[in-house]
C-alpha cells in the first residue's frame, strides 16, 4: 500500500538555521531516500519551495477565486513529501519516523487511494 508521507515545518525554524545545519539534514535526506529505494519503498518525493511562491485555487458558486498564499496561516508548513510503499501503517510511521524534518516539525501519513 502506498503511503503519502507530508513533512511539516516551520520555514522561520529553518531559515533561522546556519547553512551547515542546514546541509547536515539534507545529507541525512540523500542517505535515506537511497536506502528506502534499495528496499522499494520509496516511490517518490520533493521539497517544495517556500510557502510565499503558493497560490490557491478555489471555485465558490462557479466563480473561480486566486489568491496568493497558502490557504491558511500555520505555524507549520508543508515543506514537502515522501510517497512510499509499505504493507502497513505500522510500517509507514517506521518510516515517517526516519524522517529529519520529524526532528523539529511533524510528518503526516496519509494512505493513498488505490487506482
């Protein structure tokens, strides 16, 4: 089962790191996600950019309403994703776990609907 794994974190917390910090954790991300591949489960993932390049979309009453931004102010912010295949949640949360940005923010497991 496939397993959407959203990482949460507060974008001041991070920009507020030094730029080794920073580099620590993404080395910490290119050790895993070559790792979870050997074993198949990892399917795929990005970081996205920061929340001030969203834009939301949204129909109310067959008008189409834009606006800059995310929808809704948090102290956390979806700062990217893991989809990963697991054959259980048991085993996803394992995974989630491993995560780094679960050190300072939170990770979100979400199953996803088969096709």
């Amino acid at each position: 089962m496939q397993y959407l794994l959203l990482i949460y974190q507060s974008e001041a917390e991070w920009d507020a790191m030094s730029e080794a910090a920073r580099q620590n954790i993404y080395k910490e991300y290119m050790e895993l996600v070559p790792e979870l591949r050997s074993q198949g489960k990892y399917v795929g993932g990005h970081q996205l950019q920061p929340v001030a390049t969203a834009t939301t979309a949204r129909v109310r009453e067959g008008k189409k309403l834009i606006t800059d931004g995310p929808f809704a102010e948090t102290r956390e912010q979806l700062g990217g994703y893991f989809l990963v295949e697991a054959k259980d949640l048991d085993e996803a949360l394992a995974i989630a776990t491993r995560i780094p940005g679960a050190r300072s923010g939170s990770i979100e497991v979400r199953p996803v609907v088969a096709s």
